[in-house]
C-alpha cells in the first residue's frame, strides 16, 4: 500500500488526470442509466394505470385486403361466404386461461318493451309511418331496449365497480348455466316502472307493425318474445350528458339506463322458440324460401378479456395466438400504448448507445494508459501489477465516487430538461373517445383505457436508485476489467518469450 501511496504521489498529474476521467465518464453514465431507469418506470407505471383488457376481433382491413386481389368472380363469392367472425368456442377456450379475471362475452339483441316504460333518451321517434311506393301506409317502430346476453356473469363491469348492486343480486353461475329467464336491469329503468327483484316485465322480438302483420295472417304471437324476472337491480357509471350531441341523437335503446342484462343462453333459447313462428309466418307470406338461414354457431358481438394485470397482455396474446382463425386477432392497445410512449423510448434508445459510447471510450483510454505502464521488461510482474493498480482502480473509485455524488445532485435538473424534451412530442396515442360517447356494453372501440401524455409524463422521474448505482458501478467495473486484463495477457505474453528465449 506505501508502494502504490508513493506511486500515485509522484504521479499526481496522471492521477488527477484519470480520476477527472472517471468523474466525468461516472456523471455521464449515472445520468443516461437514470434516464433510461426513469423512462422504463414510467412506461410501466403508465401500462398499469390502463384497464388489463384483450378483446377478441376480427381483421376486417385484412380480409378486404386478401379479397381485394381475387379478379375471378365465382372465387370471390366463395372467399366472401368465408367471412371470418368471432368465434364462441373460440372464445370460451381462451376464457379458461388462469389469467383471466374477467370477461364481456356478450351479444347484444334490441327488442321493444311490451307494458313498461323505456327511460326516455334525445331522440324519442318511437312509432311512426310513411308511404311506400305503391301509397300504401308503413309502420314502424323503433327498438327501445337493449339486452345484453352474457355467457359469463363475472363481468368486467361488475369486477371494476362500473356497475354496483343497489338490490337483489347480480346474475351467477346457475343462471348462464341453466338459461334462466332472470335479468338484471337499471335503476333508472325499475324506478321509472316500479320494478323491485322478484318483479316480471316482458319484452317482444317484433315491433307493432311486424306484430300486426303476423296477427293479420291468422298467427297466435302470445308467445313472441320472452317474459323476464328482476333478479337484481344496479346503479351504473355509465351516463350520458343530456347537453351532449349524442344524447340528441341516441335511440333509447343505445341508452345505458335501457340496457337489460341476461343470459345468452336465454336469449338463445327464446330465439329458438319464436323462430319457428318467424318461419311458419314467411311460408304463409309464400316467401319461406327468401329466408336466409340461421347461422349454425351463435355469433358473440363482442368479446373482452379483463386481466389480473396490465403486463400479462402481451404473454397472453402469445400463448392464445394458436387458437385464432385467420383474419381473428388478440388486441391489447398495443398499438395506441406503443404511440404513446414512443418519445420514452426514444430517450431509451439514445441513452443506451451513450451508456455503450462511453463504456468502449473508457475501456480504450484504460487499456492504452495501463499498456503504458508495461514499458520495463527488466520490472518485476509485481510491480507492474502496483503500477496498473495505483493507475486504474484508486482514480477510478475516487473519480465514481465524486460522480456518484455529483449525478444525484444533477437529477432533478435532468428531469426537468428531459421532461422538456419529452413534452414537446405531440403525438396521439389514437382517437380518445369523447367523454359523452358511452356505448351500453364494452365493445372493442371503448375497452381500452387511455392514457394523456400528460398523465404519462407525470409518472416520469429521473432519480439516483440503487439499480441505477448498480448500473454504474457494473460498467465501471467492465471498463477496469478489460482494462486490466490487456496488460494482463501482454504480460503473459512477455514472460512466455523471456522463457522461451
């Protein structure tokens, strides 16, 4: 230890050289891994501020794309008859996944209250008529309902508080199983009817014209459509501005206060009965053979997946990937969370090729200095090894040290010029849903929670942590280790050629 105390004393120069080196290197190292530190937790925090949900879709730009190219007429059809769709087996096997925490597996039917009241909504046309072409008077009739058939009653609603139980229960098990003709309904709906759990209301499938005409054809339409029973009654987020356009132009049954909530296999079941009065009424019109027939395989309007969290997303499309038809798809937001974040990566990137400049410039500068010292073939190996010590490692740890110091002190006034840098980015993470536009049921357009680049940048704080110490101090060391090890195997090699001399 004197030796090298008086190796570095003769040598001030050199060694206030090399520590200045180090100090300067330990800044700029501290201050690119704390950026880049305080980067990569900010997109983190920002994937786990938004809703963990996976909707299952359909590619449709994809497949137009595919058939676009087919010239041949009769080829086109038969790709076109291939129109992918959502898969309900497909759907019920990714459910299964342990990850899943809940899901909006719905298909949504209007229909038209039948002695209750819809809650009214802006645009209140209900029944009305015009003149065909041939003068004859048309009626018609505007659905004022929306029921929305679940396969599974742990909803994503239910699981985030959207939705909260003011009486009775929410559906369960037994009823999706069992197809039971029990309903959930809103308040705003039980209030304006008197409707309390254990009540009944019923709904129709056909309006009053499309009634009217089965009656005037001879048909008992007593039992078109389904009598309901109030098993639960619940308070919803989900609201409407009435001073809002859409409000104004909304049919009521796209209101969220006439939205009924049952199960699909009731819905199922009574499309099933009623769907043979539709038939026996179309061969009494002679037009049995102009009906289209029913799809074999229930379709689900939509699909979502809510996570137990935001960061299993990406795993999850992957290891359900195989299960997927073509033109079907996983969507997690990607794509919106990818443009969002894009400056943060951006600030990633340049300060990892500044981490990797500095760290080969400092192992250059390292190995040159401590070849140097090699410059006595008649020293002893010994010494040389106190040399290249007293060279590298003490001005290194002081000059780290002093870095260490001064990059903590620098952090804030780093964050604050980064935060600068990155709030001049205006990118769009994709069109945000206006505040007013509430749909009565998550679809794939809405499930996705968004995130302001403001909201972002306020999770972004540059800061000296352990890790980000770490990270110096494990590239300091990788600069020493190479720097020492040149010397290193040029010794070897010398004493291998004094030998063999």
């Amino acid at each position: 230890m004197k030796q090298m105390w008086d190796e570095i004393t003769r040598h001030k120069t050199r060694t206030a050289m090399f520590s200045a080196a180090f100090f300067v290197s330990g800044i700029l190292l501290i201050l690119s891994l704390a950026v880049s530190s305080a980067a990569q937790n900010a997109k983190i925090l920002a994937r786990k501020s938004m809703r963990a949900a996976v909707s299952y879709e359909v590619d449709h730009d994809g497949f137009w794309e595919h058939i676009s190219t087919i010239d041949d007429d009769d080829e086109f059809s038969r790709e076109y008859q291939n129109y992918p769709h959502l898969s309900q087996e497909t759907a019920e096997m990714i459910a299964e996944d342990t990850r899943v925490a809940a899901v909006d597996f719905i298909t949504s039917s209007p229909v038209y209250s039948s002695g209750f009241h819809h809650v009214p909504a802006g645009s209140e046309d209900g029944i009305d008529s015009y003149i065909d072409e041939g003068g004859g008077e048309i009626f018609w009739q505007e659905p004022d309902i929306m029921i929305c058939a679940v396969r599974y009653p742990a909803l994503i609603e239910i699981a985030e508080g959207t939705w909260t139980l003011r009486e009775g229960r929410f559906l369960d098990e037994s009823d999706t199983a069992g197809a039971e003709n029990n309903a959930l309904i809103t308040s705003e709906l039980a209030d304006l009817n008197g409707l309390k759990p254990g009540d009944h209301f019923h709904v129709d499938f056909a309006g009053s014209r499309e009634a009217a005409d089965m009656k005037s054809a001879g048909m008992d339409i007593s039992g078109f459509g389904m009598t309901l029973t109030v098993v639960g009654v619940y308070d919803t987020e989900n609201i409407v501005d009435p001073q809002s356009e859409q409000y104004w132009t909304m049919s009521p049954c796209e209101s969220p206060a006439n939205t009924v909530v049952i199960p699909a296999g009731t819905l199922d079941k009574e499309l099933a009965e009623d769907k043979a009065l539709e038939e026996e009424y179309w061969k009494r019109q002679g037009a049995a053979g102009n009906k289209e027939e029913e799809p074999s395989e229930p379709e689900p309007d939509s699909v979502v997946f809510l996570l137990d969290d935001p960061l299993h997303t990406e795993a999850f499309i992957k290891d359900n990937a195989a299960k997927l038809a073509d033109y079907t798809f996983l969507n997690d937001g990607t794509e919106r969370f990818e443009a969002l974040v894009r400056p943060l990566d951006m600030s990633i990137f340049f300060t990892r090729i500044m981490v990797g400049i500095l760290t080969a410039a400092m192992i250059v500068i390292t190995a040159l200095a401590s070849a140097l010292v090699i410059r006595n073939r008649q020293e002893q190996t010994g010494q040389l090894y106190r040399r290249i010590l007293s060279l590298l490692f003490i001005p290194a740890a002081a000059g780290l040290i002093l870095a260490f110091a001064a990059g903590t002190a620098l952090s804030s006034g780093t964050e604050k010029i980064m935060s600068r840098y990155l709030d001049r980015f205006e990118l769009q993470a994709g069109e945000e849903l206006a505040a007013e536009q509430v749909l009565p049921w998550i679809s794939e357009e809405n499930c996705f929670t968004e995130v302001s680049p403001a909201e972002m940048l306020g999770q972004y704080h540059v800061k000296v942590t352990p890790g980000t110490v770490l990270g110096m101090l494990g590239s300091g060391a990788c600069i020493l280790l190479a720097g020492a090890l040149i010397p290193a195997y040029l010794l070897g090699r010398q004493k291998k050629e004094m030998t063999g001399s």
